[in-house]
C-alpha cells in the first residue's frame, strides 16, 4: 500500500484591521511610506549600531511618519535576521501573549514568524498563545513597515503586558537571541497620553492649555524615562500618569536593546494628534531610537 505524506498546512495570521488604519495594497503602502520619508535623512549622530526604539500605533494618517522614520533610522549595515515586535494593550495582571502562526499577512508580502524563536521563548518565560481574534492594533499597524525596511527579516510578535514582567519577557528575549545566535531588531509600540472627554482624562480641562501641559509634563515625564531607559520608572509613570495605553511594549523594548549593550534612547520627534487634527481629545506620540 502507498503511504502518501500530507504536506504541512500554513497557519495565516490574516489582517484585521480595517483600510482606514493603513492602505490596502501594496502599491499605496509603498507610496505612503515613502511620502513620510520625502525630504527627511537619517539624523547624524545615531550609532550605526541602533538596536531597536519606540514607535506610535495610530493610524497611519497620525502617527504613520514617526514609525517610518523609526524603523528607517534602524537599517544599519548589519544584517537584521528577526524583527521583535511588542505590542500591548494588556493589563499589569496579564501573562505576555505571543503569536505562534507561521507567517502574518501584510500589503507587501507576508512576513514569516521565527518558530523556532517563538518555541525557545516559551520554554524560557511564562506565555500565553495570542488569540487569532483579538482585534488588537499595537503590532499589526507596525507589520506593513517591517516588510518594507526588512523584507528578509522574520518576526516575533508578543505583547507585553503593563507590569515589571514587561522587563522580564525583553530581557528573556535579548538572552535567546544571544543564545541561538540571531541578529534582531526590538521595537515597543505604544501611544502616549490619551487626554480629553473622549478617554475620561480631563485633569486640566480642555484648550490649548491642557495641550501644552499633556506636551510639557505627562508625555515629557514618559519620554525622559524612556530615554533614561529606566524601565521600571517608565511602567510606574505610566500607571500613575495615564501617561501611556502600551507602556509594557516600551519596557520591553528597552530592556531587550539594553540586554544587547544600548546606554540611552534618542528621541527622533514627538508631536499630538491635536497637531495634526484640532479637538478636544487627543493623543501623544513619540519616535526614539536605541
């Protein structure tokens, strides 16, 4: 009798997310993040060394250019083999949750999840499997970008939870890399203050004045943490502030680029959606790279 072998069924992440958060083909993908790249250069003074950074998860009418420019201030002349993406959205309560598909669907081609990575990483720190249905923005707003500046690379996508374990899982992740010999990017995709009536932060009114106070202090507290790369003062700014909605995908980040020898975060620009769009609710964003 012959025995005939069944071939492996790829498991898809498919894209959940609407046209409205980021273009729908490949052709308008490209065209829009070049058009956030037009005019703009890499800052002098970033290391050639950069090892990951920080990056807004709006839509990408918002927050698309500082993404952009975060992730094209990381290609470097090194070869990037995994791109970690955290992203958040989780409770101080939540176990990280981690993608365990075999490949994520994007506009420019679908990105292969590292297996191997994913399985190491569960062995060595507590995970849950991330639901195929959570909806969830934080990672995949960044995936069409990864393609773009890293066609090659592969991923791992894991959203950290907002708590000291957020520091755990990227050091964890830094220590597999290093272990299994893998080039890697980390990226922490989070938003900043969500302030006014449509978020029920309103700790001083509305108008230009609670803009400049959102800018000057609650971002500014977050951001000189980030910078700082004092991950555990981060988390508690953020939880005492509501200075963040993702601050457990910043604190990993930084904890898998410090892991990996980074000292400090350059912040590449900071601005609101009430720059880009006037109203009484708004949110920060911030673009810094390690």
């Amino acid at each position: 009798m012959r025995i005939v072998k069944k071939e492996k069924t790829m498991n898809r992440r498919k894209r959940s997310l609407p046209r409205g958060w980021y273009p729908w083909d490949r052709k308008d993908c490209k065209s829009e993040i070049d058009s956030f790249l037009e005019g703009w250069s890499r800052p002098r003074g970033l290391s050639i060394k950069s090892l990951g950074g920080i990056v807004p998860h709006a839509g990408w009418y918002f927050s698309g250019r500082l993404a952009a420019r975060v992730l094209s201030s990381l290609k470097s002349g090194r070869k990037v083999e995994v791109v970690v993406v955290y992203g958040g959205h989780l409770g101080p309560e939540d176990l990280p949750r981690i993608v365990t598909e075999d490949s994520w669907e994007t506009p420019l081609g679908d990105i292969e999840i590292d297996a191997d990575f994913v399985k190491n990483l569960m062995k060595k720190i507590e995970t849950k499997k991330e639901s195929s249905s959570s909806g969830d923005n934080t990672i995949e707003i960044q995936l069409a970008m990864v393609k773009y500046f890293f066609p090659e690379a592969k991923l791992l996508a894991i959203r950290s939870p907002f708590s000291v374990r957020a520091k755990n899982l990227g050091k964890a992740v830094a220590e597999v890399a290093e272990k299994d010999g893998i080039s890697i990017l980390a990226i922490g995709s989070t938003d900043l203050t969500h302030y006014g009536p449509n978020y029920g932060f309103l700790a001083k009114g509305i108008g230009p004045s609670a803009v400049d106070w959102v800018k000057r202090e609650n971002d500014k507290g977050f951001i000189d943490r980030a910078l700082q790369m004092d991950a555990e003062g981060l988390i508690k700014h953020a939880l005492e502030n509501d200075s963040a909605c993702s601050a457990g995908a910043a604190a990993s980040a930084m904890a898998t680029c410090k892991a990996m020898g980074a000292e400090k975060g350059v912040l590449l620009d900071y601005y609101t959606s009430y720059d880009i769009m006037p109203d009484d609710s708004f949110v920060g964003y911030a673009g810094i790279v390690y």
